[in-house]
C-alpha cells in the first residue's frame, strides 16, 4: 500500500513536471540566432511610434545602444555608412536606444543630435524592448530576415565591413 503511495506521488510529480515543460514561454530566454524578434512598437525621435512591421519586407539591422557605451559611439558611423551602402536595397538600418538605463533620458537626445545621427532611433524609454528581448550586452546587433528571424547576432562592437558581408550573405 505504501508503495502504491510513492508511486501516485512520483507520478503527480512526473506530470506537474512534464506540464512545465511544455508550457514554458518561449519569451524567458533571451533572442538569439534562430528567434523570432517580437514586434513592439516604440517611439521613435522626432517621429511618433515605429514597429517591425514598419520594415516588412526588408532585411532589418537592429542595433541597440545607449550613450554612455563607447563601443555604441564608436560603431554610430559604421552603421550610418551601411544604410548609405545599402539605401537602393531592400536593408533597413534601425536603431533602439536603451534610453531606461541613460543616466538622464535626456543624455540620448541630446547624442543623437550631436552626432547628427541618420538612422531611425527607437526609444526605449520604459525598459519594455530590453525585458522582452534580454538583451545583455551594449552594443548588440541583430540582423533579421524578411519575417523578422534573426540571421545573425553580434554582442559587441560591429564594423562597417562585418555587416555588409553578413547582409549580402542574406540578401
């Protein structure tokens, strides 16, 4: 009798176990190479609210950043000059600034005005892009097919020619 007591126990177990498995969000790992980047919108300086959804269609560059990163200052250009390289394409170049972890909102736009920044700049301003996506890293740079899977990922600084050779890879 006592045997067929540890036995229900294992097996009540066993199921809550297996439950959990095959429930797990698939959203509580960070995005990587093979995910699916989750569409959010967000505000963009100067612009209203911009998507993926936006860039349908279109090899999509994401690059997120903040400010007080001088890798992020340092790849700006590089990045600049790949959207000029690729403007006849079908490539958008887009930017998130994790404007939740400036020291002061205001150090981001104050930046991309500086730098007279080219490229869309989506604002993070609430920190909801950085859960969704846990990113860990600043910089980190996405490139993502026509339906918004990332292709390739890069945690850190990114050259001008490291993009175009991994975007005309994918093109």
């Amino acid at each position: 009798m006592r045997w067929i007591k540890i036995a229900i126990v294992v097996l009540i177990v066993g199921v809550g176990i297996l439950f959990f498995i095959l429930n797990l969000n698939t959203e509580d790992h960070p995005i990587g190479v093979g995910d699916k980047m989750p569409d959010m919108k967000l505000p963009i300086y100067g612009e209203g609210e911009r998507g993926l959804q936006d860039y349908k269609g279109d090899l999509v560059v994401l690059n997120v950043w903040a400010s007080w990163c001088e890798p992020c200052v340092r790849e700006m250009p590089a990045l600049m000059e790949v959207a000029d390289h690729f403007e006849d394409e079908p490539v958008s170049v887009v930017t998130v600034n994790m404007q939740a972890r400036e020291v002061q909102a205001q150090d981001a736009l104050d930046f991309i005005d500086e730098q007279q920044l080219t490229l869309p700049v989506l604002l993070d301003a609430e920190g909801h892009f950085l859960a969704r996506v846990q990113v860990s890293v600043l910089p980190t740079t996405y490139i993502m097919d026509e339906n918004f899977v990332v292709v390739e990922m890069i945690r850190g600084e990114v050259t001008r020619d490291w993009l175009i050779e991994k975007i005309e890879v994918h093109l």
